[in-house]
C-alpha cells in the first residue's frame, strides 16, 4: 500500500467523535483494530477513487473543469459578501444557481446539478457507492471490503448488543450490495431499540421496501428518548431560510405535531403505501449517524473541526449525490494552500463537486401550506422546475430535494365544485391529464380521487381509468369538514411516470345544518355547452361535463353555468341576477351595467336579470327537508376581450331573502 494511504489511514484512527451526535454514536469500536481497518479499507478505496478520476478528468472538456473549479472554492473571498449576507440561501454563479452550505465558515459546499456525466460507467454513486470507480478497480476493492466484512461479523456476533458494530456491519453490507445480510444484521440487533429500528429502516428503505420501512422508521421514533428524537426530527434545514427561525423558536412538543403535518403534507403519493419522502428523511439520517460514528467516510469529514456539519446538512437537505468529481492534486494543493494560510484551517482533503441529477422532486409544501394546510391551493407545492417539453430544468435550486422510483409530474390546475345535500356534501373535481410528458409518451392512468383531513386519514372516493390527454372528472362525497383534495395518477407502464395534484378545499356543510329559511346558493360550476333540452331540467348527473380547466380557448366560448339555491320554492318567485365582468375591474363595470339585459359594451361584460317564472334558464327543483333547485343556463362569452372574468350570481327572493355566490373564468387569447 502506498505511504499517503497508510497515512491516511492513521489520521482516520486519531480524529474525534463529535459531540452533538446520537447516543449510538459515541460508542466506538470494543477493538482499536477494527476502527484502523475500517480506515485502511476507506483510504484503499479512496485511492482507488482518485485513480478513477484522473483517468477520468484527462477525457472530460475543459469547459467542464471550468464549470467545477469555483464549487470547490465557493469561499466569500471570489465572490460578494455583502451579497451572500442577503441572500444566503442563492448565490449567483454565471447561468446557474448554487446553495452554498456552512455559512460563513472556511468549509463550505456548494451542491448543484450534474454539469456532466462521467465519461464513463456513468452510474449514480447514490445508488452503488463503488459505481465511482473504474470496473478494473471494483474487484479489488469488492474483496477488501469482504475481508474488512468478517472481521466485523465476527466481532459483532460476539457482542450483538454493541451499536457501532451492528451500524458498520449494516452499512459495509449495503456498500457491498449484500441487502441480505445488512438485514439479517439489523434483525439480530440487541443494542437499543431505536437504534435496530433504524437499521431495519434503512435497510428496507434502500431495498425500495418502502412500507416497511416506514413502519420501523414509526417503531424508531416511539422508542427513541425524547431529547434525541427532537434532535432527530429537526426539519429546519429543509425550510427557507426565512422560516428556520420561526420553526426553531417551536418547543419540541409544538415541533412534533409541526413535523406530523409537514410529512403528510411531503408524502408524494398517498395513495401508495407508506410515506417515501419521509422514510428516505429517516435514512438519510441514519447513514449520517452510522458515519459521524468514525468522522469519515470514504471522501467526507465529519468532524467539526473540517466543515462535517456543513457535511451533514448537504446530506440532510438532498442525500448522496449522484456524482462526485475531483480536478486532480493541483486543485487538491491549491485548496489546502487557501485553507491553511487564508483561513488557518485544517485541510480537509479530498476536494470534490457534489453534483446530483435532475431527475430529484420537492416535495414539501410552503410554510404557508404547513401552518394552514386546508388553505392551501396547488401552487405551494411544486414538485419541480421544468422546459416547455416537460424535462426537468436547471434553473433553480430547492431547499430540499429527493430521487423518487418513478418520475411524478404535477397535473394542471382544474376546476372544483360542490354541491349540497341533506347529511353530506358532493364534491366533483375536474382537470385535463394533461403535461407535455404526458403527451410525449401517451400511457393509460389510474385514477383516484382522495381526500384528506390529517395525517393518519385518507380516503378514496372516486377512481377511473383514462389515456393522458383525456379531460378526468371524478366526483365523491365529503362530510363537510376542511380536507386537502388530491388527484393521483399511476401510469400503467412499467417506465414510470406518475402524476398528481393537490390543494386544500374547505366545503359547505350539509343542507341538514343551514338555518330554518336561510337562503344559499351552491358554488357556481363551468360546463361545457349543453343541449337545449338538458339546459331545461337540469339535474346535479350535468357536472359530470364539468370544464376541466377555466381556462377557455378562443375557439368555442359558449358555456353552460350551474348552480342550485337552497330554502327557495316554486313559488319564492326568485330574481337572479348573472354578471360576468372583468375581475381587474369589476365595481366599475357594475355601476354601468343596465337592467334590460346586456351591459352598454358586450365586450367588456355581461350582465343578465330574470325571474324564476320568466323561463330563461332551466329549473329543477329537488324536494327534502331543505329544498334544493337545480339551475342551469347557457352563455356565448365570445364577444368578451381575453382576459379574466368574475362570475357573480346573486338571488332575492320575494320576502327579501338575499344570497351571492362567485367565481372566475379566464378567455384566452
């Protein structure tokens, strides 16, 4: 073995466990020549890394090494620091966005997108460690790895109950691809119980075991001593930097049920078993534990003293990369030289990019959404930053993201209404299956329609099948309290392509709670044109040609408006009054509307008055109770300037009794 291999080796024994770190890993190995045979092993295959690069590095553009050099020294002096005190969570690099990570400190990284694939065996090292080396390396260190395997099984057989030994016994079989006997080993764990909980969890998490991982993940969390389980769940570094604070001022209780609903909120798929975004959170952190337990992996520092908490937070935020490139020793003596006469700091070689595919989602939602989740509308998620052909672009820079197994795209917004009836509520939603992936690669869907009110309540209650570009209306029942709605689409092939929406939607009670006489109106529904005769006796089966989006095209604007009122009869004699306006200025263009009709410019609106004996419209009236009447009319917006429209429906009956109901409509060009 070469002498700076030996050497490295030796370093790797000496340096200190943190302090700040989970019980378990304060706990070091029961034989000191276990520890230096892990680090001999570490600085084999670091070596072996390096080879790799260079070889690497002589194939590659110069553009590339451009592009990589400043992520290596993303350092306050090159750029300014005025303006990284404004903005510390974007620092602006020609074309490109980069997060660096450390604060001001003389360790800081600077994640970003890949900017190149590897020339060659292009893997992703977030999946297989080893995919970073050359295949003529692999073997080598594959047999490395198992000799350093035994002498560790064998310890650990003799004493299951020591942690360190059961996590690097863990983490050196998944290393090796052995997810077998990483489980078999997180089974027999007898260390504390949290602790094989979290091994079991990782394992199954880095199986794709999802479900099962979040349930051990769950048992992990029960088991866990309330101090270290706040420190375990702190998810301030996943929000703005506006927010940490105000997350962090939380005690650990109010941070527990904080976290509940932060997770529910981040789960991509609540269709699907198990919550994936928080089981890989969960792992995530494990495997930081399992090397803050030796304050060195193969190429990262964990200790303080060499930027290991600005380490951790990477890995927090956004996992194992999928690429790490390294320039050489030049680059490597260029930035020590900085470190130690610049900053008198330790070096903390290697110096390497961390670079990850755009193939990762944010899933989390706004603080907003967090704070007020039945508030929410479908732009505090998004999921991803994408071109006008739906692939994932590299113009922005998420707080947080992670690699889900099959690709998710976020659906259109559409348009949803309810209706109301005696003991519950109807709610239908309608959008178009539509996203430019969607259209690239046409696939059959299905289709549910969920509604939520809390972490641990989900419900279906509609589900179709449908072709991607079909226009999807699903229709369900809600008991009338707040929910967050969530339309989710499972691609039928096996490629994998997956689609969603989601909002938070506060529904009417049922009729059964309304007041003795109280007069109201049901949310006004867009439909497309319907037949004289369906206008006439309209029923609630018409939402089932509910618009998908309220967005119109130029092409056909004719319309039909549904509505129902409640507590009003035949015999009320009602007046309805239908304004359609535009939204920018809607009071002016009332105060010119006239009574015979039409408002003075059909361009510029529509307004219409009648009574219910007049006939203008459809009526249909559904007895209980609280009598419901069904109402339908058809409109031809097509005199109207593109823009956005408010819809205002206003009724009075003959007693005086007065309700309102709103909503919008946008004309494009």
């Amino acid at each position: 073995m070469r002498i700076q291999t030996l050497l490295y080796a030796l370093l790797s024994v000496l340096w200190l466990p943190i302090s700040d770190l989970p019980a378990q890993a304060h706990e070091t190995s029961p034989d000191p020549r276990l520890m230096f045979m892990v680090s001999e092993f570490q600085a084999s295959w670091q070596r072996a890394w390096r080879d790799s690069e260079e070889y690497r590095r002589m194939r590659i553009p110069y553009e590339h090494f451009v592009q990589r050099h400043p992520l290596l020294h993303c350092h306050l002096e090159y750029f300014d620091e005025v303006e990284y005190l404004r903005w510390p969570s974007v620092w602006p690099f020609p074309g490109r966005l980069y997060a660096p990570i450390g604060g001001i400190t003389s360790h800081l990284w600077c994640p970003t997108w890949l900017l190149a694939s590897p020339p060659d065996e292009g893997e992703d090292e977030s999946v297989w460690k080893d995919s970073a080396l050359r295949q003529s390396f692999r073997p080598a260190i594959a047999a490395r790895r198992a000799q350093l395997l035994t002498a560790l099984v064998t310890a650990y057989e003799a004493a299951p109950s020591h942690s360190w030994l059961a996590g690097q016994v863990v983490r050196f079989s998944l290393d090796a691809r052995d997810t077998t006997g990483a489980l078999g080993a997180a089974v027999r764990c007898r260390a504390e119980a949290w602790w094989c909980a979290a091994l079991v969890g990782l394992v199954q998490a880095r199986t794709g075991a999802v479900l099962g991982a979040d349930s051990s993940f769950a048992r992990m969390r029960r088991t866990m001593p309330d101090s270290t389980r706040c420190a375990w769940e702190d998810a301030s570094a996943l929000l703005q930097p506006a927010e940490q604070g105000l997350y962090r001022a939380f005690d650990c209780a109010k941070r527990d049920s904080l976290n509940a609903q932060l997770w529910w909120l981040s789960d991509p798929l609540w269709r699907q078993p198990g919550n994936a975004r928080r089981v890989e959170q969960d792992a995530r952190r494990t495997e930081i534990a399992l090397r803050q337990a030796i304050t060195q992996d193969e190429r990262l520092p964990f200790d303080v003293q060499r930027g290991g908490a600005a380490v951790a937070e990477v890995l927090v935020r956004y996992g194992w990369p999928t690429y790490r490139a390294w320039l050489g020793m030049a680059s490597e003596r260029e930035h020590a030289r900085y470190l130690m006469d610049f900053r008198r700091a330790p070096p903390s070689p290697p110096y390497s990019t961390l670079e990850y595919a755009l193939d990762r989602l944010h899933t989390l939602p706004t603080w907003r959404a967090t704070l007020a989740p039945f508030s929410a509308s479908a732009l505090d998620w998004q999921l991803a930053r994408e071109d006008s052909t739906g692939a994932p672009a590299a113009v922005w820079w998420p707080q947080e993201h992670f690699r889900p197994a099959r690709r998710l795209v976020q659906l259109p917004d559409g348009q949803t209404v309810s209706v109301r009836r005696q003991s519950h509520v109807e709610v239908i939603s309608a959008l178009n299956l539509s996203h430019p992936t969607l259209r690239r690669r046409p696939d059959d869907f299905d289709i549910m329609l969920l509604a939520s009110t809390g972490p641990e309540h989900v419900e279906s209650l509609d589900q179709q099948t449908k072709r991607s570009g079909d226009a999807v209306r699903l229709r369900g029942q809600l008991s009338g309290a707040p929910v967050i709605l969530a339309i989710e689409a499972i691609g039928a092939t096996p490629s994998g392509l997956d689609a969603r929406a989601r909002f938070g939607y506060a529904p009417p009670a049922p009729l059964a709670v309304l007041a003795p006489n109280e007069l109201a109106l049901s949310d006004v529904a867009i439909l497309t044109p319907l037949s004289a005769e369906q206008v006439a006796v309209p029923t609630d089966t018409l939402l089932q040609w509910l618009q998908p989006s309220r967005a119109l095209g130029s092409v056909n604007r004719r319309v039909t408006l549904y509505w129902e009122s409640y507590n009003t009869r035949p015999g009320d004699s009602a007046q309805i009054m239908l304004r359609i306006v535009p939204t920018a200025s809607a009071g002016l263009l009332r105060r010119l509307g006239i009574a015979a009709g039409v408002l003075s410019d059909p361009t510029q609106g529509i307004e219409v008055r009648w009574r219910d004996h007049e006939g203008r419209g459809g009526l249909t009236t559904l007895q209980g109770p609280v009598p419901a009447q069904m109402r339908a009319i058809t409109l031809d917006l097509g005199p109207l300037r593109p823009g956005q429209y408010t819809i205002d429906i206003s009724m009075q009956t003959r007693d005086g009794r007065t309700a309102i109901k709103q909503t919008t409509v946008e004309l494009l060009q």
